[in-house]
C-alpha cells in the first residue's frame, strides 16, 4: 500500500480527506496496526495517542469497521444455520460445444464451530468454555502412582491434582 502519509503529521489526517481516507481503510478490513504503520506512516503508539487527543480520527475508525464487522458477523451467521447454494454447470458435447445448462440446489450445512463460537460470545452465561470444580475436604494419594493416573484422565481430575498439588507446597 505504501507510505500514504509524508511524515505522519496529524493534521492532514484530521482534514475531510485524511479522516475520508482512515475510514475507508478500515472498511476494507485493516487493522488498526496496519493503517498506522502501512498507510499513515506511524507508530501504533502514535495513532492509539492521537484517537485520544482527536476524536475525528477514533470516529473514522470506528465507523469504518462497522460495516466489515456486520458483514462477518452476517457471514458467521449463516455458516452457523446452513444455507442453501445454486449451482451452473455446463454440459458440453464430445465436441466442447455447449447443449445444456444443468443447476442444483446444494445445501451447506451448519457448521458446529460457528455455532460454538456464535453461543459463546452471544450467550457467555450458557456456554462458557470454563468449569467450576469445587472441592472440600481432602484426597491424599500418598504418591500412589496408579491413582494420580486415574485422576489425570480426565479434567476434573487433573484439575483436582493440579489444586492438590498448589496446596502442598503452599504451606
């Protein structure tokens, strides 16, 4: 892309055109990191300080990236439910030469980790990826190697030796 910027100086980027500039950058989907150091000619120390000193700058940013957001969000959307595809194909004869169109309908199915992710970020309460184990009392398995196996295959288990262990050499 280039340097756009001669030195980085804020004010050209706070006219019509520098603002018109950051926003389309953001809208096709680059990082915030790459319009300072690839378009602006910055550090992304420099443009963090300056969307706090110029709000028009953090503005154009922000509205930039609200359209590619809604349209991955969209795209997550649909590969989370499934959809349903067209699909052309050409028939040709032994000769190349075109004697039908054929169109099927195919459908995508769902895919289970958008679904995941979906119900993660929308529903965080439900389908957090985090478990609580809680234990009272106390497991001694006096270096009994088979039973620290046994615990260590599954995730409460090692959980479980995890904690055991942290309170040992706590004290």
């Amino acid at each position: 892309m280039g340097k756009a910027g001669r030195k980085g100086k804020y004010e050209e980027w706070l006219t019509e055109e520098g603002l018109f500039k950051i926003e389309g950058w953001a809208k096709r989907g680059l990082t915030e990191l790459q319009i300072a150091k690839d378009c602006i000619g910055v550090s992304m120390s420099t443009l963090s300080e300056w969307k706090v000193k110029f709000p028009e700058i953090a503005e154009a940013l922000k509205t930039g990236k609200v359209i590619p957001d809604m349209q991955v969000e969209g795209a997550l959307f649909k590969n989370a439910m499934g959809y349903d595809v067209e699909e052309t194909k050409v028939v040709v004869d032994k000769a190349g030469q075109p004697i039908r169109i054929e169109k099927t309908k195919k459908h995508i199915r769902p895919d289970t980790t958008a679904q995941i992710f979906y119900l993660q970020n929308r529903m965080p309460d439900v389908w957090r990826n985090v478990q609580r184990i809680e234990h009272s009392g106390q497991v001694d398995t006096n270096g009994n190697e088979e039973a620290e196996a046994k615990l260590a295959e599954t995730e409460e288990g090692r959980e479980l030796l995890k904690r055991m262990f942290e309170l040992k050499y706590q004290k």
